[in-house]
C-alpha cells in the first residue's frame, strides 16, 4: 500500500495533476480503499502543502496546482468513497461578501478545505446576507466562511451574521472570516466564532469549529 | 496650514535633501501627487468643505487644496492607450484596450472577464493585442508635455509624471486571470515568459513617445505592480527573478534612456523579501509600505534597507485611518514618523487610496500631525 500511497502523495504535492490521477486509478485497481487514498494520500499531501505555504516554502502558485492535482484525484476516488459509506469532515459554504468581487483568497480556503476532506459548497463573489442564509437552510452546513478584501465590504459580513439570527439560523452553523482586512478583533467585535489570516490555517479553524 | 518652522524649505530642496539621505527642514507630505496616493471624490469634498474651499467641478484636487494641504508633489500625464469603452447597451460594464472586462460594483470597476484565461502560445500569437502607434492620443501627449514644463519652470514642486502604461505582472494578471497566471508561474514558464515579452515590447511602445514628450521636465515617474499579499509575496523570490523580474528591470532601463528623474515604484502587500531585487534594478523609492502586511514594518524596512532606498507612504489605511480616533492618528504618525524620518529617504503620505469609508476629519488630522511631527531639527 505504501509505495501508492506516496506515489499519490509526492504527485499532489509537486502539483502534478497527471501523476495524481494516474496514481488513484492504479491505488484502486489494487484493491487499496477509497479512504485510505483519500486520508493518507490526498489530506495528508494537503497538510503538508498547508505547512509548506505557512513555513513560506511554498506561495500561491505552488498551493494552487498541488490543490489542482489534488481536485484532480479527488474526482476519480469521490464515486468509491460514497460507495463505502465514507463521510466527509463537515459541510462548509463559502463566499466572498457583498460588493466584494474579489475570489483568489476564497478559492484557496475551498480548496484547502476541500483537500482536508470537507464538502465546500462556494456561493462565488458579491454574496448578500440572504444569499448565505438560504445556503444554510438548504445545505445545513456545519460552517460558513466569509471573505472580504476591501474595509468598505467588511460591514457585509456583520449584515450576514445579522442576518443568520433574524432567520434563527444562526446558532446552527459556526461562522469563519478571513481577507486581508480583516482582524482577530473584528471577528469578535461581529460575533463570528473565528478568523484565520490564511488558508492554511483556515483548515485548522474549520476542524476545530466542526469539532466543537 | 501655515508653517511655524524657523527656515521653510522649498519642495525641491526638500525633496533634493531627502533623495540624498540627508535630512531637511521636515519630511514631505504626499496626497494625489500619484494616481496612487490620492482620495475617494467624497473624502476630497469633505477636505475641501473643512478647510474652507468651494465645491470643485472636477477631481477635487485643484491647486486651493493641494496647497491648502502642504503638498510637496504635483503629478502631469496618465495612462496614454485609449480610454476603456463601454460594452454597447451596458453603463455598468467596460472594456479596455488589453481586451480585459470591469463592472462596476459601486466603488470600483472589478473584472469580470480575462480574454486570455486558459490561452495557449497560439493564441497569444494570434491575439488582437492593442496598436499603441494607432491609439496613442498626441494632442493629450502635447498638454502633459506642456503642464509638466509649466510646473517645472514656474513652479518648486517636484513634478511626477504617472505611469505610460500597466505593469507586466499586473497586465498578465487582468489578461489571464489571476489564479490562471499565478498556476502557470510553476507550470508553464514558457508561456509566462512569451507573454511578458510581448507585454514589455508594447509597453516601450507607449513609454518611448511618453516620455520623450515629458522626460526633461519631471523629477519623478511611477509605475505600479502587486507583487504582495498581506502575508507574504504572491510567488516565490525564485519565481519572481526568473519571470518578472527581467521584463521589469528593462522596462525601468528603458525609461531611463528619455529621463533622468527617479524611478519610483508601487506594490502592495509584503514584499520584504524582493526589496533587494527592486533596488538592484533601478526602484529609487517604494510604495506604499503597507505596514499591516508581513515584515512591512517600518522600523524593519528602514532598519533593513533605509540606507539604499527612499519609502514613501506608512500610514495604515486598514485600520487607523479609516476607524482610529484623533489621538489614535497622531499617535500613528508619531510612530511611522519616528521610524522612518531620521536621516531622510522618507515621504510621508497614506499606504494607498484613501477611500470613500474614511471620515475626512481623519484625513486632516494625518496631515496635520505629519507636517508638524515630520519637522527635523530645533523646530520638531
């Protein structure tokens, strides 16, 4: 098992997209479970992408084509892991707030989020309060996570937590931020749960929320 | 705002000392002296109503308020392909000439569509790039050459002259998409570097008339790239000296074959770690020192490379600016002034755009502080 578990992943890892699809299909085919795949090839390969972009090893574009080798993979094993009844880490919606159309730091949250095994549902960019609350009812996700570049959008993040309560919604869900803006203090200041300055700590946010 | 100060200094002296690393009689003061230093339309009608001034028709930043406001800089010239055009039927929505899509979202005009996402080296061949010998507009390139020469002989500010045309990086960016271009900076160089060549071969196109039209009368020119993010560079050090660097440091050797003015550069974000790069190609000065961004600190940037580089900019527009008190705001002052004023290689002025969620009270009490904590000497 191990020398295709590495084979999976060194490939997300290097960002080979090629390798990782290639490296799946001969995993299966050898009998190797869908989640062990999922777990110690493709999550594990994220976290280390994750450590690598935190460590300043690795920057954007390295973290966007391990994340693409890893989506890659991940599209070959999904059918295998319904199958054997494998459940994901948690549900989380995303979406960059109203006016903001600023997506790059979003996508990359999803994605690491995505490769730390969470189903991501990403509502895009200019998000309203509403937007995000008929999210919540009709996925019930365990998370939302809102993103914003600019202080002039900030506010919207305070309108959809607003929002969330006056829809009685928002004790069912935990709510993350992040952007480049934003602050620790202002999360607490709207009454977010939590704010991480990066995806990659985005991830280990979102486990912990999940969790509690 | 008058002066208390014992000898005042003309902005060219001022400014003459400072490029020098030597000190002057205070720091000079920057707002709307670059495209990138200047202010929400409402925060300028909000100055112009605190200080007195009438309504302006126009940007706001007339002559009044500038010197109403102790600025040391005057900027001529602009952006010289032809204006974007509105996609027919829409007001919302605006093409430029690079082919590259914005809607307007209430504050900006955010782009919405990149022509050159998922492009192949064919398509780059066979892309309808602009012609800047057809859309360069001469009459204008007459009234910079002919504003910049007034404010150079008639006046002591020091002339800017804004940037030709976009950056490299920037312009790759808009055209292809950013998580598109950023992908291909690890997997396909070939194509990051096709595409740079092109870009810089147009914009020596737009920079050779530009300047030869304004070169012999502006102390200063800019040009504007993102290279940060808040946390840290978009690419690795690695990456940027193989693929942007090359097209970025001729582009600034290019420029300087028509003018001898500094050369003064604009990144957002951190960028600590390509400070030696810009100053090894030619960057005089940079901005806007982003002091929320990883390593951006002040006291670091000038304890690490206030010897070999002037920064311009430092005061917070993430934070203090737009939500911090007036004790708040002087105290910033104090603190960025204190950084970075000793022995000169400094210019005061907001880290960016002062946009529209900024009480103009703010803005006044930052330039108030500034003129008065930037003093250097037995009047400070």
């Amino acid at each position: 098992m191990t020398q295709y578990l590495e084979q999976i992943y060194n490939a997300v890892l290097e960002g080979n997209a090629a390798d990782a699809r290639a490296g799946v299909k001969a995993a299966l085919a050898a009998g190797i479970p869908a989640e062990a795949l999922l777990k110690d090839g493709l999550i594990a390969a994220m976290a280390e992408v994750g450590r690598l972009f935190e460590e300043n090893e690795y920057f954007v574009p390295e973290m966007l084509v391990a994340a693409r080798a890893m989506q890659s993979g991940l599209v070959l094993l999904k059918p295998h892991l319904a199958a054997g009844g494998v459940v994901s880490a948690g549900k989380a919606v995303v979406g960059t707030v109203k006016g903001d159309l600023h997506d790059i730091g979003k996508n990359l949250v999803a994605m690491m989020l995505e490769g730390a095994g969470f189903e991501v549902i990403d509502l895009g960019t200019d998000v309203t309060p509403d937007k995000f609350v008929r999210a919540v009812i009709e996925h019930k996700p365990q998370l939302i996570g809102m993103s914003a570049l600019l202080t002039t959008t900030m506010p919207s993040m305070s309108s959809t937590i607003k929002a969330l309560q006056e829809a009685g919604v928002r004790d069912h869900v935990k709510v993350m931020i992040g952007g480049a803006p934003v602050t620790d203090g202002f999360a607490k200041q709207i009454g977010a749960d939590g704010y991480s300055p990066d995806a990659s700590s985005a991830v280990r946010l979102a486990k912990a929320l999940a969790a509690g | 705002m008058t002066t208390n100060l014992a000898e005042e200094w003309s902005p060219r002296a001022r400014f003459t000392a400072i490029m020098a690393h030597q000190e002057a009689d205070r720091v000079p003061l920057d707002l709307a002296g670059t495209a990138l230093t200047s202010a929400d339309p409402q925060v300028v009608a909000g100055l112009r109503q605190l200080l007195g001034l009438p309504a302006s028709q126009k940007s706001g930043f007339d002559e009044p308020l500038m010197a109403a406001l102790d600025v040391d800089f005057r900027h001529i010239g602009d952006l010289i392909g032809t204006a974007s055009r509105l996609v027919p039927g829409r007001t919302d929505r605006q093409v430029d000439i690079w082919g590259v899509e914005r809607a307007w979202t209430g504050q900006y005009w955010d782009i919405v569509h990149s022509p050159l996402r998922g492009a192949t080296l064919d398509d780059l061949a066979s892309y309808p790039w602009p012609d800047p010998t057809a859309t360069i507009d001469q009459a204008r390139l007459e009234q910079f050459r002919c504003e910049a020469r007034r404010l150079w002989e008639e006046t002591d500010y020091v002339v800017v002259a804004e940037h030709p045309v976009f950056g490299v990086f920037e312009l790759a960016c808009w055209m292809c998409g950013f998580d598109d271009i950023l992908a291909r900076l690890v997997s396909d160089r070939p194509f990051v570097h096709a595409l740079s060549k092109k870009l810089l071969t147009l914009q020596k196109a737009y920079i050779k008339p530009y300047y030869q039209a304004v070169g012999p009368y502006i102390h200063l020119t800019t040009s504007g790239d993102d290279f940060g993010m808040q946390t840290g560079t978009f690419m690795s050090p690695r990456a940027f000296r193989e693929l942007i660097k090359p097209y970025f440091a001729e582009r600034i050797a290019y420029t300087r074959e028509f003018t001898s003015a500094y050369y003064w550069h604009h990144t957002c974000g951190s960028v600590h770690t390509l400070i030696p790069d810009l100053i090894d190609i030619g960057v005089n000065i940079l901005n806007p020192i982003q002091p929320g961004a990883h390593k951006m600190e002040p006291e670091r940037l000038k304890a690490d490379y206030g010897d070999r580089l002037v920064f311009h900019g430092g005061f917070d527009t993430q934070g203090v600016l737009p939500f911090g008190t007036p004790a708040q705001i002087e105290a910033e002052v104090q603190r960025v002034m204190a950084a970075m004023k000793p022995g000169g290689g400094y210019i005061f002025s907001a880290a960016h755009n002062i946009q529209s969620d900024v009480p103009c009270e703010n803005v006044l009490t930052m330039l108030r502080a500034a003129r008065r904590l930037g003093a250097y000497g037995p009047a400070a």
